[in-house]
C-alpha cells in the first residue's frame, strides 16, 4: 500500500534494520573520562582519574568538558592573558587620545566661531552707527562665518 511518493524510501528493508540497530547500540554507550598526568600527559579511560583535578568526562564525540590545568599551561596562560589585558589597555588610550584629538578640534572651531560672530557684530554696530558699510567685507565675513561655523 503507498501513502505518498517516497514512502517506500522510509519504510524499506535497509532503513528498518539500521533503525533497529542503532536502538540496540544506544544501551552500550560507556563513560570516558579524560586524565592528565603530572607531565602534562593527557589519556583516555573508562574508569575515573586518580586526581579528582585532572579529570573530566568525554560527553558524545566532540565536546570535552574542562579539566585541570597543568602549571606549565597555566604559565603560558597567565601570560597570554597579561598580553590581552596590554593590549586592552593600549587600545583604550589611543582612542582616549582620539578623543582628546576631536575635543581640541570642537573647540577650537568654537572659539573661531565665536570670535567671527563677535567680527560679524561690531561690523552690523559700526555700519548701524554710521549709516553706511562694506558690502564685500560683510559678505566675506559672512562666508568665512557659513565655513566655520557649519557642522
């Protein structure tokens, strides 16, 4: 009897009997434990470590869970972390320095606006007080002003 296209795929002979033996395998699954000696050496064994420090379990194929640390990787350890905290440290200060950089510069524009704009006043109090101006030295001061002054 078919159900649907490819359902004689799912239900042959060979996948029944995969199917059927992996079920009677999945009991068989044993612990493995990871063990490393006093030199650094690392085995693999049934039973668990002689030192509850330097053991692990192996869980499925891939993922190891963490053990103990031996001294001459803990050395090499502490110093890669030092080395990562330098460079932290490092990056922290040029882009203090950058910072600085980019204050110095707002106000630096600051103070130029503020002196033009100062310029731009006592230019319109002048002109207002003697009725008469420069149009080219206010236009001139006004474009210097659009430049400085502009985000």
């Amino acid at each position: 009897m078919r159900l649907y296209p490819g359902m004689e795929k799912v239900m042959s002979p060979r996948w029944l009997l995969l199917s059927i033996a992996s079920l009677c395998c999945a009991g068989a699954a044993a612990e493995v434990f990871k063990c490393v000696d006093e030199n650094g050496g690392i085995s693999y064994q049934s039973t668990s470590c002689e030192r509850p420090d330097d053991r692990g379990t192996v869980d499925g194929l891939y993922n190891v869970l963490p053990l103990g640390i031996p001294a001459r990787d803990a050395e090499l350890i502490d110093h890669i972390e030092a080395e990562k905290a330098k460079a932290r440290k490092e990056r922290i200060e040029r882009r203090n320095r950058r910072i600085d950089r980019l204050i110095l510069r707002i106000r630096k524009k600051e103070t130029t606006c503020r002196l033009l704009k100062t310029r731009y006043d006592e230019m319109r109090r002048w002109q207002r007080h003697h009725g008469r101006g420069d149009p080219k030295a206010e236009t001139d001061l006004i474009k210097k002003m659009r430049e400085a002054c502009s985000a």
